[in-house]
C-alpha cells in the first residue's frame, strides 16, 4: 500500500468484529511504534497492550461509550514527564508531542494491516491511572481500541482544504 492510500484509508473504527490480532500484526504494530522519532530520542512514552479479560473489561469501564466494548483489544499509550525533553528558555514538556508520534506511528501501521483504530482522549484518566498503577510522572495520553473493522467502508475525509492549512511565504 503506498502512503497516499494508507492515510487515506486510516480512520476512527468504532465498531469491531471480536476477531483477535494476530501475534505477528501486534508484533509489527509495536516494531513501526518503536521507530517513531521524539525530541532528542528520549522515547518518553509506553504502550500497554490490554487482553485479559479482567483488565480490558475495566479499562473499557475507564470510556462511557458502548462502542469500545467491542474492541478484542485495548492500547493506552503514556507518556512519562520526567523522561520527556524540555526546551530551554520556556521549558515547554514534549511528552505529548512525542507520545501523539508513537501513537500515529500504531494507527498507520494498524490500518496498512487492516485493522482499525481509534483514538480516545476523551476517557478518565484517574481511573485509568489507578487501574494500572502507574507512577506520578507517566499519564496516560490516549486509548487505541484496536481490532478488524466491522464495517469496511471507508468514510469520506472531512477536512479543512489545503488553502486554510497551509501557509506560503
Ligand atoms: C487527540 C485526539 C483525541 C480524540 N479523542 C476521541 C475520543 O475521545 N472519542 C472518539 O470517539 N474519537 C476521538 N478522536 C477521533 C477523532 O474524532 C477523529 O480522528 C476525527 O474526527 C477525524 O476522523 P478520522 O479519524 O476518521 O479521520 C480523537 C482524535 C484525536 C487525534
């Protein structure tokens, strides 16, 4: 698939069949994952693949849309501040700006292998933060339900045209 046809086909999926991903695709998921670029290389992020049945029902519980209960398989990227790069003078944190990479970095990969993805921000990042244990410093950034797609339509794209984002100088 060229790259033209690939970020033309990735799109939110909220709907999946209860089909697993096969160890070899989530190998290769977390391969293209790994080869994201982040500020100064720090790589500040993680992805917790969850499958078990205990932990994916209650991390399901963490988003209150009955889509996700559909999804065989449940990423959550963090990100950890303590790790991230901080830029001099304004010490701007680019934990976010490297875990968004690494989280694209999965959805395209995912879609090239014809599984779909969504991105969740919108969950309860307390709970979530609890339910895994995590430390002070390492957020969760997004959830990345993840499975085949139960439909295999693709949406037309809705965007903003080339004119408004784009600017020449
Ligand atoms: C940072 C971010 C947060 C998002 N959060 C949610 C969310 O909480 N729930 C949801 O259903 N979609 C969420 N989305 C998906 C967007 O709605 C979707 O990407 C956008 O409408 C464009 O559609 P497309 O992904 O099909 O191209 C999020 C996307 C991004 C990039």
């Amino acid at each position: 698939m060229d790259f033209k046809t690939l970020v033309n086909s990735r799109h939110s999926v909220r709907k999946f069949t209860p089909k697993e991903i096969e160890a070899d695709k989530l190998e290769l998921i977390f391969e293209s994952a790994q080869k994201a670029p982040s500020a100064v290389n720090f790589q500040p992020y993680k992805v917790y693949a969850i499958k078990s049945n205990d932990k994916l029902e209650a991390i399901k519980s963490c988003y209150h849309r009955e889509w996700i209960k559909t999804a065989p398989i449940i990423l959550l990227i963090t990100g950890n501040h303590s790790m991230a790069w901080k830029r001099g003078g304004d010490n701007k944190d680019f934990t976010d700006v490297d875990a968004a990479i690494f989280a694209d970095h999965i959805t395209l990969q995912a879609a090239e292998l014809g599984i779909g993805t969504c991105w969740v921000c919108n969950f309860d990042v307390n709970a979530v933060s609890e339910l895994l244990e995590l430390s002070a410093e390492e957020e969760p950034i997004c959830l990345l339900p993840m499975g085949y797609p139960a439909n295999t339509e693709i949406p037309p794209k809705k965007r903003k045209s080339i004119d408004e984002i784009v600017v020449w100088i």
